[in-house]
C-alpha cells in the first residue's frame, strides 16, 4: 500500500471512479457533485473506496499515549 500522500495522484478520481460503477445515483453525484450532507459523506465513502481500490491508505498515526503512572514518575522526578 501506498502511504505518502505526496504521491497520490486524485485529480481525475471521479473520472476514474465512473468506470468501475453503474448505480445512476453514484454517476450522477460523481458528475454534479454533492448537494447535501448526506451525499457529501457518500462523495467521501466513494472516494475512500476508490483509493482502496487504487492501493492508497493514510499512515497510521504515531502512538502517543502514555499512562499516568509514567507521567506521575516523570512529574515527582522533576
């Protein structure tokens, strides 16, 4: 899987998106854009399904949690 979000190329990914569906809801909101929120949050469902199909996927993010033991230590020993 692709990670770096530099390297992704989504210009044209409602253009690419078109060949792979049938569904004249999708087509049309692949053409016209969304009109509400609910047909922005299916623009986002179909623009994440398409970069799985593409093989891009967001980097996890850094593990930043710690735990009040370590961070009571940290304080007591300052």
């Amino acid at each position: 899987m692709n990670t770096d979000p530099s390297t992704w190329d989504d210009s044209n990914w409602r253009e690419e998106y078109k060949g792979y569906t049938s569904s004249r809801y999708e087509l049309d909101l692949l053409e016209n854009g969304p009109k509400s929120l609910a047909q922005s949050w299916m623009m986002g469902a179909l623009h994440n399904k398409w970069m799985k199909m593409k093989g891009y996927a967001y980097p996890e993010p850094p593990d930043c949690q710690s735990s009040f033991k370590e961070f009571n230590e940290k304080w007591q020993n300052s």
